[in-house]
C-alpha cells in the first residue's frame, strides 16, 4: 500500500480537545514533525479535519 508523509505545522494550544487527539492518532505531538502513514481513507479524513494543523509532504 501507498505510504503518505504528514508534518505538523500548527500547533494545539488553544485548540479543541477532539483535535489534539487526532494529532496523537496520527502520531503528531510537536511542530515540523513528520511521520510516514499508510495512505488508507481513515487517515485522509483525519488530515481533512485538520487542513489548518499539518501538511502532506511531496518527496
């Protein structure tokens, strides 16, 4: 399967409890972190929800 690379770019201070979970499901905790996910629907819904908190990365 397809591998996708996520960076945090925002941060959750000051952010909903319900978003900073999704940030931890998707193995974000800290700014410019990267972290490399199967590209599967359940993780594109999770970035879609946090189009203002990460980034997907182009090699």
């Amino acid at each position: 399967m397809a591998k996708i690379k996520i960076k945090q770019i925002g941060s959750p201070i000051r952010r909903p409890e319900s978003q900073r979970k999704i940030l931890i499901g998707l193995g974000l905790n800290k700014m410019h972190r990267v972290v490399e996910l199967e590209d599967t629907p359940e993780v594109r819904g999770a970035i879609k929800k946090l189009p203002h908190m990460v980034e997907v990365v182009e090699d």
